[in-house]
DNA sequence: GTCTATATTTTGATAGAC
DNA sequence: GTCTATCAAAATATAGAC
C-alpha cells in the first residue's frame, strides 16, 4: 500500500496531546468540580498515564488554570449587539437566544465557569474586573441610553444583566434538576426552543415600554 | 457566687455538638464543595477533634447527606401563594420577593444546592421526584389556569419558574461575580432591594397581560 | 513523549485512654 | 463525648528507563 500517514489508534487519541487532556479535563472538571476531578480519570480518559500528563501540566491547578483560560475564551462576547444604533428588541432577543444557545452548546464550559464563581471566583478575578466588569460598564451605558430614549423601562441595566445570565445559564447548570422536574432534557431541541421563546418573550416584554 | 449554670466557652461551642458540626459543614461544604472540604477543618471550625466528628457522624457522606437535609428542610414553600383564587400580579411578586430574600438571608443554602445539582442531584433525586416535581406540576396548573382566564400572557408554566428560579438564585450561587461586575455587594441591603425591585418588574410586565 | 514503578502528601477513618 | 495517636486509602507528583 501507499505510505502511512498520521495513524489514528482510536476515538480518544484524536488531536495533539494537550487538547486531549483539556477535553477530557474539562468534561471532568464540569461534572466532578476541581476538587473531585482526580488526575487518573483525566488521564485515562486522554488515552495516557498520569506521567505523561504531568509532562504535559507541571500539577493539577496549572491544568485546571488552562482549561478555566480555555473556556474564558468561549465565553464569546455575544454583547456585541448591544449597540446604541441598534434597536434593542432586536439586540436583547439576539443577545438572549445567544446566550441560551450557548448553554445548550456548552454546558461543560458553563458549570466550570459556575463552580469557579461558587468558590470565590478567586481564579478569574482579573477577568471578570479588567474584561467583563468594563463590559458591563459599557452594555449598561447603552441599555440606560436606551430608556433614556424612551425605547426601554427605566430599570438599572445590571440587574437586567443578571436576570438574563441567571435565566439563561440555568438551563445549563441546573440541567440535572430540569430534568426531573420537567421530564425533558436539556439537548432536547424542541424543549429548548420553547425555553428560548419563553424566556425571550419574559424579558422583552419585561423591558419594553407598554404600547 | 451562685450555682454554675450552663458555661458557654466561647464563640464556636454554642449550642450542642450536631449542631455546631452542621453549622461548620454548611460554611465548608459551601465554601469547598463535597470533594474540597475537609473533615479536619470542619471539625477544627466545630471546635472538636475529627475523631469526635466520627462520633457524631460516621462519615463524610452521612455529615454531608445531613446538611443536604438540612438545607431541603430550608428550601420553604414560598410557591403557597401561588393558589388559583388569588391575583396573579401579588402572588408572583410575593413569590419572587420571597425567593430573593430566602438568596440573600440563605446562601449557603443555595451554594451546597447548587453544588450538588452540579454534580447531577444524584442524592437529592429523590426530593426533586418526589418533592419538587410535583410541586411544580401543581403550580404549573394554576399558572396555566391564569393563563386560560385571560389574567396572565400564554406560555409555558415551567419556564416560568425557571426563569425566576435562575434569576433569583443568581444573586446567592454569584454573590462572587456580582460583588465584581456591579461593585457591590449581595448583603448590602439598598442593592439587594434594587435587585429585587427590578426583577419583580421584569418578570411582572414580561407575564402580565397588556394593558 | 510515554511508560512502569514509586515516593510523598493529604485526608478519611479507627483504636483505645480518659 | 472528647481526646491523642495512628492507620489505611487515595491521590498527586516524581524517577528513571525506553
């Protein structure tokens, strides 16, 4: 036969060593939390010893740090809509379907983001003051404009931040307890899509001034 | 002087033994996670020796699965108000208040709930099938029983409540995040009775029926 | 880069005195 | 009921060969 190219051995040895490691670290890390993750299962699960994952990671907080700086840059910047030219029916429903689009794309990223901000958040301190609390400073200046302008109720643009991260991310981690209680699963689509729909039509109509 | 009567040591030996260890576990289990607490420091914070933690629980699941209990004792029914005779407007803003003051007054509480949701509920299962779902399937039909009687908009019951749920349990389970990106704090009470305000109003005028 | 084998550390849990 | 001392197990991390 022709030469041999890059010889795939099975599903987990799929890419470069260190994104197997951060995969299968960051599927343990969701469902086991820092502490309860251990290394062996992460290792297994990237298809190698525990050796040769420290010669990847020198310890266990500097993998968990790669895999938090990972999912930070998930954390897309679905703000983006929120502009002063935009008109914000429009950029809130787009801003809240990304967002629930996310949960349901990246529920592994979401419960580590989760977890971290359970424990004090100590970790992303510098992201969430020099990145996302600029941010919100920004958004808010654009939703107050906007009431300003008589386009949206008078309300203090943080809380309306927080109901939307709240209402939304809470599909993604506390898709266990929704699926007790609701008899439908989270990656369900047709579920999802009246989640979304209910949820966009809560807030809009939460905001936008009476007609 | 007089007889001896009970002799209070100091801070930490208030109340009896179980007590003090649960109180000791809920900070830890809340602070830490299952996995990241550790025995000795509970037992240190409980102002006890492990060995007498033993005593009293035989081990770190039983201790755990008490304060599990413990918190789900908590978990009030504050949905009481939501009844078909009474008016859509008070109940659901009585409802949200409630849920907002229980975040801010029991946040602990709702850290170890959410940790353990996190981890897929496996041990709290049962309350949320038993307990919870029913309750929810309750709720729902009076919801939807406002709906049908032209009192509220059409939508789904269920995400409703999630919605209220993932925005008021945001202010306990991201006390974190929030202390960062809106550089205040969840305890401070003029703060919290904004938050508050605010997402009674969004969740009102995102249900009630146009005027 | 990856392995086997092993050292080190942490932590949960027990024994036995008081 | 609580203590000191200790054990046992689990998990992190390293050594050295290949």
């Amino acid at each position: 036969m022709g030469k041999v190219e890059r010889t795939p051995r099975d599903v987990r040895s799929r890419g470069t060593g260190e994104a197997r490691i951060l995969r299968a670290a960051e599927r343990n890390f969701a469902r086991y939390g820092l502490a309860g993750a251990t290394l062996a299962q992460i290792a297994r699960d990237a298809g190698m010893s525990t050796a040769a994952l420290h010669y990847h990671y020198r310890d266990k907080e500097t993998l968990y740090r790669a895999v938090l700086e990972h999912i930070l840059r998930l954390w897309l910047d679905e703000t983006a809509v929120i502009e002063p030219g935009n008109d914000p029916r429009r950029a809130l429903e787009a801003y809240v379907r990304a967002k629930m689009r996310f949960a349901r794309i990246f529920p592994d990223a979401s419960k580590i983001f989760a977890s971290e901000v359970l424990g004090g958040a100590q970790r992303i301190a510098p992201f969430l003051a020099d990145v996302l609390r600029p941010l919100v400073d920004a958004k808010s200046s654009v939703i107050t404009g906007w009431s300003r302008a008589g386009k949206l109720r008078t309300l203090d643009p943080r809380h309306l931040l927080f109901v939307i991260w709240g209402a939304t991310e809470f599909y993604a981690n506390f898709a266990a307890e929704i699926e007790v209680v609701a008899a439908s699963s989270t990656q369900d689509v047709r579920f999802m899509e009246e989640a979304e729909d209910t949820v966009v039509a809560i807030v809009l109509e939460g905001v936008l001034p009476r007609r």
